[in-house]
C-alpha cells in the first residue's frame, strides 16, 4: 500500500509502504513498533516516520562488534529525542565469531566506493538482518508489540542478500510460524522503504524535520565521516540529489 507523508511545512512525499506480513491482507499502521536502530539516516528516518504517526516505539540497537560501534551514541541521541524507550543487545561476541567481515574484523579494509561495486561484498556480516530481526520479534513478543520494523531499501539489495524482498517476505512467514500464539495475529514486518532509494528516504526526512547532523554513516568509525566509504558516498550522494543541505563534516569532503 501505500502512504503520504504530509507535514506542516507543506512539503509531501509518497512513499511506498511494504508492510509484509506472514498472513496476506494485514496492511496497516502498526500500533506498537520495535525499531532496529543503528543510529544511522534509515532508521532514524524510520523511528521519526512511524512516531508522526503516533507509533509507540521501542528502539533497538546491537552492539555486534562493529568498528563502527559510535553508531550507538547517535542512536541513544535519536531515543532520547524521541523520549523513548532504548534497548542495547551486547552480540560483540559476533566480531570475534563472525571474521572476514570488514565490519568486524580489523585485518579486513574498509573499501571505497558504491555499493554496487563487487568490493563492497568485503561489508557482509553474514546473517546479520537476520539475527537481529529475531531478536526483535523476540523484544515484540515480551512487549505485546504488534510490529517490527527495519530501515532496509532499495540501495541495500546489490549487496545484501537480507535487505530484499525475498528475504523480508520469508523471514515474516517464519516468524509468525515460530512464534504462534505468542504474537499478535495481526503481526507485521515493517520495511517501509524496501522500493525506495535513499535519496526519497533524505528527502523525506527532510520533510519530517529529522536532524540528520545527529544520524552516523560511516563504516570506517572514525571521529568523522571518511567520506570515500560505501556508506558515506551513498549518504552524500542522496543529501546531492535530494536537493538537501548535507550537515555532515567529511574529512575528505570532494570525494
């Protein structure tokens, strides 16, 4: 289905809303959602969306070992102006499990460039979507929260295999099979921006009055954004084509 986003500014956005659920024909706009939130633009996009539409929320963060783990400041930022409740999962377990990952493993480079470049594969921490996902239909049951909702897009599929359709679209079916009787039947996986690139996810933000000087980005976890990672040429690219003021300091700033 689909929404509009209209806010006091007089600006609007459509936007797709891809509210998968495992029983076909429940679309709505959940009452009580469980948020993934890594402090990032998407899901701080995310969280702001669902809260202008009166969504209680629980934020939830992961601490999997990430050299990006500053990430979690900027998403305690977003729960506090928010006022909402903020949950950390300590997995940094994962780093040291899970090598090979640029994410978690420091004898691995962070690489430059677009997603879409076959390097980029170097950022997979295999399972990751899924592993928190579950962790959060586990947080929705113990809550009687009747959605989760993640800030996958569009961008993300080249790359990873657990930000796509399929995938979305299985994990739902699955989690209301593992969890029958415990969740409500109206239960939905929320990933609003699935068909979205991010440039439509700034240009919304925009128009909700995100402070996305208060969103991090970068893969490398530095005290600035690289600005030459994956994750920060996606995020200049966006703030460029959205015809958005980009707030963030760069410390290559014409990359």
């Amino acid at each position: 289905m689909s929404a509009r986003i209209d806010t006091a500014s007089s600006h609007s956005h459509h936007i797709e809303t891809a509210a998968l659920s495992g029983k076909p024909g429940i679309h709505r706009h959940p009452r009580h959602a469980v948020v993934i939130a890594s402090g990032g633009l998407d899901s701080t996009v995310l969280a702001y969306w669902l809260h202008a539409r009166g969504t209680q929320l629980t934020l939830l963060s992961f601490d999997y070992g990430q050299r990006h783990r500053v990430e979690l400041r900027y998403a305690a930022a977003v729960a506090s102006a928010l006022e909402t409740r903020h949950e950390v999962v300590d997995l940094s377990a994962l780093g040291r499990v899970l090598g090979g990952s640029a994410l978690t493993d420091s004898g691995v480079g962070v690489p430059d460039g677009h997603y879409t470049d076959e390097t980029m594969r170097a950022t997979v921490v295999p399972n990751r979507n899924a592993i928190m996902l579950d962790i959060a239909v586990a947080m929705a049951v113990v809550t009687k929260a009747d959605a989760v909702a993640f800030g996958a897009h569009a961008g993300d599929h080249p790359i990873y295999p657990d930000c796509r359709e399929s995938f979305t679209t299985s994990f739902a079916r699955t989690a209301h099979v593992a969890n029958e009787g415990f969740l409500p039947s109206d239960f939905q996986l929320v990933v609003p921006f699935l068909a979205n690139s991010k440039t439509d996810i700034v240009r919304l933000g925009a128009a909700l009055g995100v402070p996305f000087e208060q969103t991090w980005s970068c893969y490398r976890g530095g005290a600035q954004h690289c600005g030459t990672c994956g994750t920060c040429t996606e995020r200049r690219e966006a703030f460029r084509d959205a015809g958005v003021t980009d707030p963030t300091t760069y410390a290559v700033r014409d990359a």
